[in-house]
C-alpha cells in the first residue's frame, strides 16, 4: 500500500522498521510531474528492491535566482496516481520548511565534475544536488539509488560523491526514455509551444547524428563536436548553450575519444533550455 509522507521522523520511522525485517530498499529522487523516464527508474528499483521510495521535492536550492523555480511543472495527484500504479510503497513529500529548517547553513559542494558542462551556465546547481541528495539519503537510508542518463552530469557527479564521501549505496544508471519522435522526456518540455516543441527535436536529431559519426570511427572531439554544432544551427529556433564531449567519470574535456566518454549538450529553445546527451565506450 502506498503511503505518503511529509516529515523525516514518519519516513525514518517506516524505513527503520523495513531494515529491521531485513528488507532493502530502492530509492528514486525526483523533482514530481512523473513521466516515463521516472516510471523507468521505479520499475528497475521495483525489480532489485523489496521496497521503492519515490521522493517528490522541487530543490530550492539548485535553481540560480533567474531560472524557473516558481513556474517548475507540478501535479502531485497525478504523481500519486503513477506511483500507486507503480507500486511504489512510500512518497516522501517534505516541505521547504522540513528539508531547510531556519538556520540551515551545511552543503556539499563538489570541485571536478560538477564545474564543467552544466556547471557552467548554472553554477549552484550541482551543490544544491549535492546537498539535497545526501540529505535524502540521510533520510531515506537506501540500499540502492536510480538516477536517469538524461541527466548524464548529475550521475556521474552522484557517482563521485557517492564514493567520495563512502556512502554505502549503490547507484543505478537508467537509459534515457524519449518520446516516439525521438525527444528526451523531460517535465520541462511542457513549457514549449508548438512550434518549440517541433524546434526541439533538433536535439535528439543531432545526438542521434553524432553518435552515428562515433560508431563510424570519428575519435576527434573537436570535429565532432562542430558537427554536431553545425547541426543545431540549422534551426533557427535553437540557440547553443553547449556541445561538448568529456571523460564520463571526471567530466573533463577530452580532445580524442577514448574510454567511456559523454556527449553532450545543452540547447535553448526559444526560453526553455534542454539537454541530451550520449555516452560510449571506445
Ligand atoms: P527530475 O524529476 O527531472 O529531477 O528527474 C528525476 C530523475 O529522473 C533523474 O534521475 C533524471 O535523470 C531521471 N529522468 C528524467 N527524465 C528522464 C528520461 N527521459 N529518461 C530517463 N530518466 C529520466
């Protein structure tokens, strides 16, 4: 029976008593307005777990002043309804008030990985994910984590500090789940019109397109890259934020192709801005 719960001490308290039968626990941090790549990571936490604890906290603290915080997509009904139909067994649904009590001043701040990329054009982002998640696996005490490849940054970045900071939790990495078209789902495609919406494909057109040119044998980040670049700017719609191709573990730039590497961008579309991204190993 699924239950949902707004406080750390109810969460802490069900959870404890799970562990002390011996149970494990899967765990699927999300920001709500679920949609299949959410239901992925569910069903393989479903799969490898007694028990799944969905999270639904739109984080404060990882959105910069000037991005979309107010207006983030929510609908928690709908949430509910996903997650009974999923069998989930807990939401844990805190307050602002709950996660960031008055006087809240500790954070976890990465170098490294989380400086690159996204790192870039939102540089809080990945301490206030740092900081978030490892307070929820403070709470939530899971044996394993699912984190979607849509988010390629954020996993490697979770990865790292998983290690980093000796968190004994296995972290999962779920593929990324597009629309028929192609399209990474994401809760921020609800923001797009028509017309963006049909703009956006330009992003899984040109993933598609650059890992075609990998699997052909391109090794070259650079001329990858302008490749994959020049495909963007054939819509006049898009406007580049980045494309670029790094080490998946460190997220350092790499100039040749070699060992697991992550491609990829991050693209505006008239206000909105959207990522995707491919990895492959050499
Ligand atoms: P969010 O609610 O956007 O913060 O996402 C919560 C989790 O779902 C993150 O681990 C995301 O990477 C994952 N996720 C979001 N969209 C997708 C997708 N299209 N495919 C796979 N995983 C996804």
């Amino acid at each position: 029976m699924l239950k949902t719960v707004n406080t750390i001490k109810e969460a802490r308290s069900i959870i404890n008593e799970w562990k002390n039968k011996g149970l494990t626990v899967g765990f699927v941090p999300t920001m709500g307005f679920l949609h299949e790549g959410h239901i992925s990571l569910i069903k393989k936490a479903k799969e490898q777990n007694d028990k799944v604890v969905v999270s639904i906290f739109v984080n404060p603290m990882q959105f910069s002043p000037n991005e979309d915080l107010e207006k983030y997509p929510r609908d928690f009904e709908a949430d509910t309804k996903i997650c009974e139909k999923n069998n989930v067994d807990m939401i844990f649904y805190p307050s602002c008030e709950e996660m960031y009590p008055d006087g809240f001043c500790s954070f976890v701040d990465m170098t490294g990985p989380s400086k690159e990329l996204c790192g870039k054009s939102r540089p809080i982002h990945f301490r206030g994910v740092c900081t978030v998640v490892n307070k929820l696996f403070n709470i939530v005490m899971p044996d394993r984590a699912y984190f979607g490849q849509k988010d390629a940054q954020q996993l490697s970045v979770i990865k790292r500090m998983v290690k980093d900071l000796n968190m004994p939790i296995e972290i999962v990495g779920c593929p990324i789940i597009r629309e028929s078209d192609g399209l990474a789902k994401s809760s921020r495609n609800k923001y797009l019109s028509e017309s963006e919406r049909k703009a956006a494909l330009i992003l899984s057109q040109t993933v598609f397109m650059g890992q075609k040119a990998v699997e052909n044998g391109e090794r070259d980040a650079k001329t990858l890259c302008d490749i994959m670049k020049r495909n963007i700017e054939t819509e006049p719609m898009a406007k580049i934020d980045y494309v670029e191709a790094v080490d998946f573990d460190t997220v350092q730039k790499i100039d040749t192709l070699k060992g697991t590497v992550l491609v990829a961008i991050a693209v505006y579309i008239g206000n909105t801005r959207l990522i995707d991204n491919f990895i492959y190993t050499v």
